[in-house]
C-alpha cells in the first residue's frame, strides 16, 4: 500500500501531516505547553536554520545560468505573484467573506495560499524528472523564495491588520527578514566552505526541513483545535474547499499552458513554467502564517488551504512529470 500510495506522491511527510493533525485534535495542550520546553519556539528556531542549510546549498553558478532566460522568469513570477492572487479575488467576489462569516478564515486562508512563493526542491526535482530547463528552475524557485518576503505580505494586508488578527505590514516584513533573508544569506557567505558539505547531506536536512514543518502544523493545530476554531466546519465542507483549491491549480495550470504557448516557448522552459509557476510552498506557508498573524488559533485554520493544494500539487505534478518524462523516451 505505501508503494502504491508513493508512486502516486504521497509519501510519508503527508500522512505525517494528517497524523499530526489527528493528534493536535486528540489532546491539543501538548503542542501549546511551555514546560520543559516548547515546541513553537523549537519550530521557530528550526525555521530559521531551515532557511540557512538553504543558502548554504545554493550554488552560485546555478543563479547566474539561470538569470539568461528573462521571459521565462517574468512568467512564472507573474504567474506566482500577480496571477494567482488576482484569480482568487475574483472568485472570492462569489462567495461571503464578510469578517462575520462562518467561513471568512478558511477563504483567507485560500487567499493566503494563492499570495505564496513557488516551492524549492520538488519544483526543481519534478523539472528535473519531466526533462525542463533545471538551471531555469533552481533560479526561479530561490527567487521566488525571496520575492515572497515582501509580495505575500503586501498582499495579505488588503485583509489583515491588528484589530482582525495579524501584525502591521511592517512588523511582518521586518520579521520575515529576519527568518528568510537573514539565515539565507548567511548561508550563501558560507557556501564556498560548507556547501558541498551541505549538498552530500541533502537527504537528511530535507528530513529536518519536513520535521521542522510538522511541528509548526502540529502547534499551529492545537490551538486552534483548543479555541474551537474549527467548530461548525463539516466533512462536507472540507471536501469543497479541496475541490475547490484543486480546481484552481488546474486553472492556474491551464493558463500557464495557454501563455507558454503564446510566448512560443521551447519545450523545457514550457515544463519549468508549468511546474515553477502553479505551486506553492508549505515551508513558506508555515512560516508566514506564524509571522504574519498574531493569533496562532488563527494560524491552523488558514494553512489548511495550503496544505491540501501541497498534498494535492506532489500528486497531480508527479503525474505530470511521469507522463512528460515517458513521452521524451517514446521519442
């Protein structure tokens, strides 16, 4: 069963992600002591050396090569950035999202989703696979890391200021520099002495990049979980709104396909635009949610969007990736 459930991309570090949950609703106080130590504070700290172990994987040269195709990276940051967002406004024009709606948190939360920066390593690993434009990836995932810093902020401060549950734009950013640009840069100073040493070990900090992340949805989970912020949300529900962020990556996907071809693409920069420019990261996601609102009951109940586009995204891309990748041997 594991195998199969593999093959189509769910590995372990998803079904971690729905155990983690379950337990948060078991007993949330766990997640939310501070005795001995606390588990926020640990995933906080874990965050930041995510970030720098990132830097100091970065290869220089990666960036510069990727910097030739400019087409390409406006693309896929329009896509990322500008598209995305304004997709969701839209639809959220459709729906009730007045501060008093049942709902209104869980509809941030897609909106939140749809102002993150594109993923890293499965990006660049599901490029890799379909046989795209990999210098063009790695350039355009870190990129995306950074860009996200000030544009997921920006956006996020159409709905959230400190009365309704998030800190002023300007704390936000300042915070995010601290945990994204600072660790990453000090990574990149670093990279000549430690980067290959870094590199060798790539499995096992990507093993303490994803236990990192399931502690933040764990403490995120409890507390809401603990101040019942879940309470009138049904399987019914749940099902719509993973429905719903699953159609709008294939729309997404669509119209990257649509633009790519219009601009008259080669066929590995089409598949780096389709794969860089409709995913999200969950690493981002749990950063921010923590940094941007000030109520962490909040938090949990707005990552969940992201995390079902996450789950949803590995597996729908896998596919993807499988099927460019047999074509290029049918050839």
């Amino acid at each position: 069963m594991f195998r199969l459930l593999k093959k189509w991309g769910v590995d372990w570090f998803i079904m971690s992600i729905a155990l983690c949950i379950f337990l948060a609703w078991l007993y949330p106080p766990i997640g939310m002591e501070r005795e001995p130590f606390s588990l926020g504070d640990l995933a906080s700290f874990g965050v930041s050396m995510i970030f720098f172990f990132y830097g100091l994987k970065l290869k220089p040269q990666e960036l510069k090569e990727g910097l030739k195709n400019v087409r390409l990276h406006c693309t896929i940051h329009f896509m990322t950035f500008i598209a995305f967002p304004i997709i969701v406004l839209l639809a959220m024009q459709f729906v009730d999202f007045s501060p008093n709606s049942r709902y209104y948190y869980q509809w941030l939360g897609v909106f939140f989703l749809a102002t993150l920066p594109s993923t890293v390593s499965s990006s660049v690993v599901m490029v890799s696979i379909a046989g795209g434009n990999i210098p063009a990836a790695i350039f355009n995932a870190s990129i995306s890391s950074l860009i996200g810093v000030f544009a997921t902020p920006l956006w996020m401060g159409l709905f959230i200021d400190s009365q309704n549950g998030g800190y002023p734009i300007g704390d936000v950013v300042f915070k995010l520099i601290l945990q994204v640009l600072v660790p990453i840069s000090a990574g990149l100073l670093l990279n000549r002495r430690f980067g290959a040493f870094a590199r060798k070990h790539g499995k096992a900090l990507r093993y303490f990049d994803q236990i990192t992340i399931l502690m933040i949805i764990y403490t995120s989970f409890c507390q809401s979980f603990a101040d019942k912020m879940f309470s009138g949300y049904s399987f019914l529900n749940l099902a719509v709104l993973s429905g719903g962020v699953i159609m709008m990556f294939f729309v997404l996907y669509a119209i990257i396909f649509g633009v790519s071809k219009m601009l008259k693409f080669n066929r590995e920069d089409e598949i780096t635009a389709l794969f860089c420019g409709s995913k999200k990261s969950l690493v981002h996601g749990s950063v921010m949610s923590h940094v941007i609102f000030s109520s962490s009951a909040i938090a949990g109940v707005v990552l969940l969007p992201t995390m079902i586009y996450h789950a949803a995204q590995l597996v729908i891309v896998s596919a993807i990736a499988k099927y460019f990748a047999n074509s290029i041997e049918s050839k």
